[in-house]
C-alpha cells in the first residue's frame, strides 16, 4: 500500500532544517574583536576539513574577514541565547558587541582572529576562498583546529558531546530558536537493516 503525501509549495526560501546559529569572529580594521550570528553555514568538505558560512557584504565582519583572511567559528550554548541573538542585530561600527553581550574576546591560536571564550566550541579557520553568491558572498574556511571545553566532551574524550555542548538551532520560518533534541540511534549503523548482502 503506497503512502500519500500531500504537499504544499511553499515557493523558494531559506527553509532548510536545522539551521545552526553560529557565532563569526574576525579583528576588525581597528584591531578591536566583532562577532556575528550566521545561520547560513555548514562543514562543506572533509579534506581539507573546511567550512562555508555566507556573509552579507554590508555587515562590519564582511571587509574584516577578507582582509585578515582569518576568523573562527563559535558554537554558543542554550545558555548564551541572548547574546547570541544581540550579536546577530547589532552592528560593529557602533558598539562592542563582545562587551554588550558579556562575551570575552581570546586570541585564537592558529589564525589571525579572535574567539567567544564562552562558547563550548571554536573552530579556527582561514579563508580560503570566497563566492559572491548574490545578496551574501559565500567565506570558505580551512579548519585549523577545533577547540572545545573538557567538560563538553565525550566518554572518549576525542569529540565534543551535542548533549553537553547544547547548541543553539535557528528555525529560519519561525524565526525561533530551539535546542537539541533526543538521540534517535547511531550513524552509519541503524541504516544497515536496510543493506542488501552485496553492499555491505
């Protein structure tokens, strides 16, 4: 018996789910630390591990960024919502973001580029590339090294706990943000019911 759905078109849009709320970070032209909230961004290629994140040309972060060809990438906690949200609708030409929003501002230590010492997670990159996409311009980034804070990690002790860490996830219809939700089972694992002999 064959399943309907029935859908509706919704017309193009930025309506991919989960969207993470990421916090950006360059030294600007005056020296002094910004940061700002991107949704749009992801891990776009494993070697070199890389990111992407799309910057709209008129954000203060946008000329600093290719300037120092450095930034890192933040991953805030539940608990940083309301700077992360400050971060995203103020501006660095007029105020210090990182003292508004209670973060504190560390030097990153593989690129020119400072970080959110209160987030969980960083990720250190340079920019490796750019592509004007249209209303954003598209940084890719090389991942230097990610740094994370011991009581986020795993059992192992090699990677970073989403329980622990508790990012932030941005719903983009909505314009909401929400947390993380329950484990539902294991990568590359809970597929294999699905594999015929010969593909495994």
């Amino acid at each position: 018996m064959t399943v309907q759905h029935s859908k509706r078109s919704l017309g193009p849009g930025t309506l991919l789910y989960p969207e993470p709320a990421l916090l950006v970070c360059v030294w600007d032209a005056d020296g002094k630390a910004n940061t700002m909230t991107a949704a749009w961004g992801g891990i776009c290629c494993s070697e070199p591990p890389s990111l992407a994140v799309s910057i709209r040309p008129e954000r203060w972060t946008y000329a600093a960024l290719l300037s120092r060809k450095a930034f890192t990438v933040c991953i805030p906690s539940e608990a940083m919502l309301a700077g992360a949200d400050f971060v995203g609708m103020a501006s660095g030409r007029r105020v210090d973001k990182f003292a508004r929003a209670g973060f504190s501002a560390e030097k990153a230590e593989f690129v020119d580029a400072p970080y959110v010492a209160e987030c969980p997670v960083v990720l250190e990159c340079s920019l490796s590339d750019s592509l004007e996409l249209g209303s954003h311009t598209l940084m890719i980034g090389v991942i230097h090294d990610v740094k994370a804070d011991a009581d986020c990690l795993d059992a192992s002790g090699e990677f970073p706990d989403i329980a622990k860490v508790a990012p932030l996830i941005y719903d983009a219809g909505s314009r909401a943000y929400y947390g993380v939700g329950r484990k539902l089972g294991e990568a590359f694992s809970i597929g294999k019911k699905l594999l015929r002999p010969e593909q495994d």
